[in-house]
C-alpha cells in the first residue's frame, strides 16, 4: 500500500473517444481491458476510496462501479476534447474530491494506456517524491536512437520540455505514472515544472504506452 506520510489521490483519466484506436482504454491485452488493469494496480497502491476514474463513457462508469470505485459523474464535453489537458481533468477530479472527502498532500496519475506497469515503480516513484515535495515525478525510459531524440521535443511556453539529458544518454516520458503536490499543479497547471525529476523505468516492457495500433500488438504480444 501508499507510503505512511502521504495522502494519496489516484486519478485515472480514461475519455472514449481516441482518434487513433477507438474506445482505446476498452481494449484487451491479455485477456483484459486497458481501464481494468489499471485499476487492479491502483488499488495496490492505495485504498479504494482514494481513486477516481475521470471518463466521459457510461461503459468505463460501469467498470469503475463493479469495482468500486470513485466515478461520480461523467466527464464535462469542455473536458473530453482532444484539446483538453490531463493536468485539468486532474484539477476537476481533485476538487471534487476533496470538497467531497478529504485533503490530500499527493496526486497520482496513471494513464490506462500503460499496461504493464509495476507497483514496485510506482512506489519508489512515490518515495522519491516523499524526499522531494517540491518536484514533480515523471515516469520516463530511454530513447535507444540518440539521433531521433529531437522528435521527443515538446514545445511549451518557449520551453523544450519533453526531453532528459544524463550523460549523453536521453529519456523521454513514458506515460506510465506522474505525481505531483495539489497545491503545486493549482498553481503551475502543468506536470512539467521547473523543478521536475525523471523516475527511470529500465524495463521495455513497463516503457510500452499504446498510442496507436503498432503500440497495441506489441503489447499483445507479450505474454506475461
């Protein structure tokens, strides 16, 4: 379970509509869909109630509820857009949350489309956050193609963002988790702040986020 001192608020953003692989976070590997596995990592981390799915499909509402788990509305049109961030849909399910419930000191992000991710990451990730409040963690893996790293870029208030240099050797983030102060994403709005520390996951298998088909038979074709 979560480490002691923290008082976690999973979210777990999964919309329907997906322009490359439809209904995307529905999708099975392994004989079980995207939103479902994780989930099933979720509550290893931290308690039921401390976990909100964030979706505009009724489908997804109706897992999230067989599972037990927090899904109090669908999803506002204004948040299901292609151009609507993950640190918005983030801030909605937190403030809900705690006007709802209770503070918390640590939020949580875990993207369906990260299948194979471990719990043991996740909560090292949370250990270098506890000794770090201030940073924002990112998950992230190795760009093995030294010359392709320029396409990582991610261009954001004139900052390239998207891309970590350690001793010539460059990572990019993988999707897998993000964890972040509240109080911190209400006031920077991004993941990507200027304090920000990348968590390093060797694993290709963990590195797999399905982005589109090419993502998805790789992933079915691991077996575990």
């Amino acid at each position: 379970m979560q480490e002691k001192n923290l008082k976690i608020l999973i979210v777990i953003p999964a919309r329907k509509n997906s322009k490359r692989l439809p209904n995307k976070n529905l999708l099975k590997v392994n004989k079980k869909s995207l939103i479902q596995r994780t989930i099933d990592i979720a509550k290893q981390i931290t308690d039921k109630e401390n976990i909100i799915i964030s979706t505009d499909s009724s489908k997804i509402q109706k897992i999230a509820k067989q599972n037990q788990i927090n899904v109090p509305w669908l999803r506002p049109k204004k948040l299901s857009s292609d151009k609507a961030s993950s640190e918005n849909v983030v801030l909605h399910a937190l403030n809900w949350y705690e006007k709802n419930f209770k503070k918390v000191n640590c939020l949580l992000l875990l993207q369906p489309t990260s299948p194979f991710r471990k719990k043991n990451s996740i909560l090292k990730g949370l250990n270098l956050f506890e000794k770090n409040k201030k940073f924002s963690i990112i998950s992230i893996g190795k760009v093995n193609n030294t010359n392709s790293h320029k396409f990582f870029f991610m261009k954001e208030k004139n900052k390239l963002m998207n891309i970590f240099n350690q001793k010539n050797n460059f990572y990019r983030p993988n999707g897998s988790f993000y964890i972040i102060k509240p109080s911190i994403l209400r006031s920077q709005k991004t993941f990507y702040i200027k304090k920000l520390k990348g968590f390093i996951l060797k694993s290709q298998k963990e590195n797999i986020d399905i982005d589109n088909i090419y993502d998805l038979k790789i992933a079915r074709s691991i077996k575990e």
